[in-house]
C-alpha cells in the first residue's frame, strides 16, 4: 500500500485533484466536528489537515478521535507549533516556511521537533510552506512574523518553490492563510505548477466551486478548503464536487 506522501505523489501525477478539509481545533466544538465529519465522507474528502497558527485550546487529539471515529479519512498534522504534534494522526506536513525570512520557522521549531517526531510513527513529510498576500492580514502572517509574497508576484513565488524543491522538500503548500479576502492568483499557481516536480498545495480564501475550477485548472494538486466551511459543513458538497471535477 502507498503512504499518504506516495498516494499524494501518485494522484498528482496522474493529474487526479485531491480534496483536503482543513480543521482547527478551536473552531469547532465535539459534536459540530463529528457532524462536519460525516458531512466530508459523503462530500468526496480525501485527506483532512488538522492545526492551525494559534490555538487556544489543546484539542488536537480529541478532534483527531472524533474524526477517526467518524471516518477513515487519513489525518494530517498542520501543525502552528510542536506543541501541536499528536501520534493519534497519521502523517504530519513538517512546515518550512520558505516564503519568509524567520529562521524559527525556517529551522528553529524543526530543531525543537526532531528527536519526538524521529521516534514517532507519523509519516513525516518535508513541505515548503508559501504565505500568499491575499488581501488582508492573516492570523499566520501576524503569527510568522514574516511579510508574505505580494499577491502579483507569481516570478517571486516560482523562485521561491523552485528553491524549496531543490532543497529536497516534497511538497509546496501555497496558502492566503485563514479569512483570506481572496485566494492565491491562477496566475501564480500555473507559475509555480510550471517551474516544480513535486505536488502542490492551495489554500486560502476558496469559497466558491468557481475559485476551485480556477485553482485546478491553474495547477493545483491538492485544494484545502477550512474557513469557509467553519459555519456552513454543506458547502464541502459543492466544493467536493468541483475539486472531483476541476
């Protein structure tokens, strides 16, 4: 059987677009997340991410069992710090966050991580970490600390991937961050999908079956949805839907 990382690998090859829903655990409470969860079986979910910047509450674990007791979906970290590793998942996006200039979160946290996620059993897979301008300031840039990659510089953006696979990270996570006003540029994701080899991740600001056909068609591998669909679960069927069909 493939890893989630080969699986990941594989579809995108193949040019067959996966849907990936995005939990923070702050966001929902234990019975809307069971819920949300058997919504995101029927609504065609591939993968779930589960994490986020800042939490103000530990419930990585219990979101992680409720999940696994409503579904078999794989669960993968999206870690905002190591204080959010959890062995109850089964791999974990290990972030560089490549787009900005903080060694903490270039290096820094992966140091402090290492010896616990070298003795775990998460699939650890090595991803370059893109913050996108997406129109307004985001809790990840806030928490970063970092300026992200002006919203019309798709050039800055390729560099910056091109970069991060010739360093040996596996994947690239293109992200406009949580309430983005809107997602990353087509332009941008065609840029990047053209100058790497390695599948690609959009999130951010998508919360139309149209910006999903947009974001396909440009590029991406893997469509994150997770704010949008904080107060409203259904939606996950229309966006489920276009990422099935982008």
């Amino acid at each position: 059987m493939m890893n989630i990382y080969q699986n990941l690998q594989h579809q995108a090859i193949t040019g067959k677009k996966q849907f990936a829903w995005l939990v923070d655990p702050d966001k929902y409470t234990d019975t809307g997340l069971e819920r949300a969860t058997q919504t995101a079986v029927k609504a065609g979910v591939n993968l779930v991410f589960i994490g986020g910047s800042l939490l103000v509450d530990n419930r990585v674990e219990t979101c992680i069992n409720i999940v696994k007791n409503n579904s078999n979906l794989p669960i993968v970290l999206f870690p905002g710090s190591p204080q959010q590793i959890c062995e109850a998942a089964d791999a974990l996006l290990f972030l560089s966050l490549i787009s900005g200039r903080n060694a903490d979160l270039l290096i820094g946290r992966h140091v402090e991580a290492a010896p616990a996620l070298k003795k775990s059993r998460l699939e650890i897979i090595p991803t370059g970490y893109m913050l996108v301008d997406c129109g307004r300031p985001t809790t990840a840039s806030y928490i970063s600390n970092t300026f992200p990659i002006p919203y019309d510089k798709a050039d800055i953006a390729a560099c910056t991937a091109m970069a991060g696979e010739l360093l040996g990270l596996r994947l690239i996570y293109m992200d406009g961050g949580s309430g983005a006003a809107k997602p990353v540029s087509p332009l941008m994701i065609e840029q990047v999908k053209a100058n790497t080899n390695i599948p690609l991740i959009i999130g951010g600001g998508i919360r139309t079956k149209e910006q999903v056909y947009d974001a396909c068609a440009a590029g991406a591998d893997v469509v994150v949805i997770g704010n949008a669909v904080e107060n409203n679960p259904e939606l996950l069927y229309e966006l489920g839907e276009a990422v099935n069909h982008g």
